[in-house]
C-alpha cells in the first residue's frame, strides 16, 4: 500500500449541485473488504505506472489529492486537477502539512483542459469518466493533453453495483453509487477507449477496469 495522509475527504458535499470528492476515506478504511479491494487497486495501478516510468503526471479529477500527494513524495514531477474548489483546497491543506508543493493542485474543468499548459507525458483519469454527462468529449480533451500515455480506469458494472447490493447499500439505486451517470461493462468501456486511444494494458482489479492507453 502506499502512504496514508490522513486525507480530509469531501464526504458527500456537492458544488454545483455535483458530488465531489470521496464519499468516505477507502484508502483509510479499517474494512478487510475493502482494504483488499484497494490494494489491488493499488497494484494494478504502480504496475501500469512502472510500464510507462513517466518524467511527468498530470491526475485529472484528482479529488482530495491522494495519489498526487504519493506521486509528488517520490519525488514525480505531478499535478492534479479537479473542476470542484473544495478538494483543491483539502488537497491543498494536506500537502501542506506534509511539506509538499500545494501549488501543483489546480482548479480545471476536464473539458477545458490546455492542449499545451496541462500537457503531460502520462495522464491519469480514475474514477472519473463515469460521473460525467459527456463521457466522449471528456476523452477528446484528455487525448490533447496526453503526451503519449493515458491511465483510464472506471468502476467494472454490473459487478460494482452487485457488490453494492450485497452490502446493502443503494437498493433504491440497484446498487448504483450516487454522483454514477455511466454505468460501463469492461467491453463497453475498452469499446469506448478504443476510439481515442491505442490500448497497450488491460486491468481489472474488482471491481475496475484500468486501461493503460497510448496517443492514436
């Protein structure tokens, strides 16, 4: 597992009438469950990280900054970005405790990304795409910034919300976790990458589907 910072997680809040952030800290959690789950989830995603051994990161949707703050502490030059002011400020408060550039957390909406000011070597957008409107668009936007490589990875449905189910939780929703308005298969969502991007890696950490992409 990599390192814990005690994040401030938004828990809910919304901002602009949208759910922002980490309903609960799952990287803290004490729940055997899903600490197992995250640390495949972790796994899955230093290894396709190690495949591409990247001179830059950009995190796109970086919530309250957990894996920015890792990438920074190894010393990776990265930035994160999120639409929601809310998290960059706790991102923000948290890097600053620990000593770490809080200026590299930036306030920017996914579909007014900068061809040349958010440019990266290696673009990382995880559970992200499917609490958008405009799944398509968004990716247009991240193939102009990703230089060559994309990190993509959504929640794996209908296993995502079945797991949901049997944990009680959001039986009004069949299971789906409030703020999801894209509900992907791995085919579908390896149908959808596939037009913007070349797919060098496929991984499905449960209940995920990670796709390491390359510039088409």
């Amino acid at each position: 597992m990599v390192k814990q910072y005690n994040l401030k997680v938004a828990g809910g809040l919304k901002e602009d009438g949208v759910i922002v952030g980490n309903t609960f800290d799952k990287y803290g959690s004490r729940n055997l469950i899903v600490r197992w789950m995250m640390k495949g989830y972790d796994l899955s995603l230093n290894e396709l990280i190690r495949l591409v051994n990247p001179t830059n990161i950009h995190e796109v949707g970086c919530g309250e900054g957990y894996w920015t703050l890792n990438w920074l502490e190894k010393g990776i030059h990265t930035r994160g970005s999120d639409f929601s002011n809310i998290v960059i400020q706790m991102a923000r408060s948290t890097a600053r405790t620990h000593n770490l550039p809080f200026e590299n957390f930036i306030v920017r909406n996914i579909y007014n990304l900068d061809p040349v000011s958010d440019k990266s070597n290696l673009v990382v957008c995880c559970q992200v795409l499917e609490h958008l409107e405009r799944p398509n668009e968004a990716l247009i936007s991240l193939k102009q910034i990703s230089d060559p490589f994309l990190i993509v990875c959504v929640p794996n449905e209908p296993l995502w919300s079945l797991l949901n189910l049997a944990r009680g939780k959001y039986w009004s929703a069949c299971g789906n976790t409030p703020g999801h308005l894209q509900r992907w298969s791995k085919k579908q969502f390896i149908n959808l990458v596939s037009q913007y991007f070349d797919i060098l890696k496929i991984n499905t950490p449960i209940p995920w589907t990670m796709l390491l992409c390359k510039f088409k």
